[in-house]
C-alpha cells in the first residue's frame, strides 16, 4: 500500500470515533509494536526534542526502509507505531516526499499539547533524516 493508501486507512479507522476512544485506539497501536531491545535504547537512537524519551532505528531491506521504534509513554508510544506502520516499507524517497496529513485529519495535533506536536515534528524529521543518510549510503556502495 503507497503512504497516501495508509493514512487513509488510519483517518477511516478513527473517523467515527469520539476523542477518548481515539486515544484508546492510539494506545493499541503502540502495543502493536515489535519488542524494541534494550541494547538500541542508546542516546543515538533517543529522538531530541520530545517531551518523553522516544527511540528509532532504520535499516534498508530491498531499497525500503524498516522502522523500529518506542516510548516510555503509552500515549506516545501509539504515536510512533502510527508513524512506523504508513512510513516503514517504503522508498527513501517516499518517505521524504511524504505529506503526512493523517495527524490533522484524526485531530491528533489540536489534542495534543504543544510540546508533544514538537515531539511528533523530531519524530517525523529523524525519520526523514534516516531516509536520505540510508539512501545516500546505499548510492555509495552501489558505486563502489
């Protein structure tokens, strides 16, 4: 499914639901995500700029990256399993070229507090920065 296809997804799974079961079903969703070891809970995995700790890695598997990720928060932890399944498997570029509109159009950012909507900016920028450093080293080996 293209990135567009998953959002869409998301937005009709929360379209008929009231603010507190959207909160419900983000929380499911971070307790979807795979087991993140201990060992990738390091300072260079840990995002800047949120207000609970958050951890990603990326690899690149058939010329798609692979996310991984978690919280210490529940709430958040929901947020980056969101991120996680419309980003992941996908190109770099497009992932980069990406108009994430699915945080809007659940209302996820007129909910949240101004901090988390900075949270969810880092998230969504380390995230694009793993993109094009995967792509570019990628492009270096294939040169070699």
């Amino acid at each position: 499914m293209s990135i567009n296809e998953l959002q869409n997804e998301i937005i009709e799974e929360f379209s008929e639901m009231e603010w507190i079961d959207r909160y419900e079903m983000i929380i499911d969703y971070g307790r979807g995500l795979q087991p993140f070891p201990p060992e990738l809970r390091t300072q260079q995995n840990l995002i800047d700029g949120c207000q609970s700790q958050v951890w990603f890695t990326a690899t690149m598997q058939d010329g798609k990256i692979i996310y991984r990720g978690d919280s210490d928060a529940l709430l958040v932890k929901g947020i980056v399993a969101m991120l996680i399944y419309v980003l992941s498997d996908h190109t770099p570029k497009e992932i980069v070229d990406a108009e994430l509109y699915f945080i809007d159009e659940i209302g996820l950012q007129e909910h949240l507090s101004p901090t988390r909507n900075n949270g969810i900016a880092a998230m969504l920028h380390q995230m694009r920065l793993y993109a094009l450093a995967l792509s570019a080293h990628s492009a270096r080996s294939t040169d070699s």
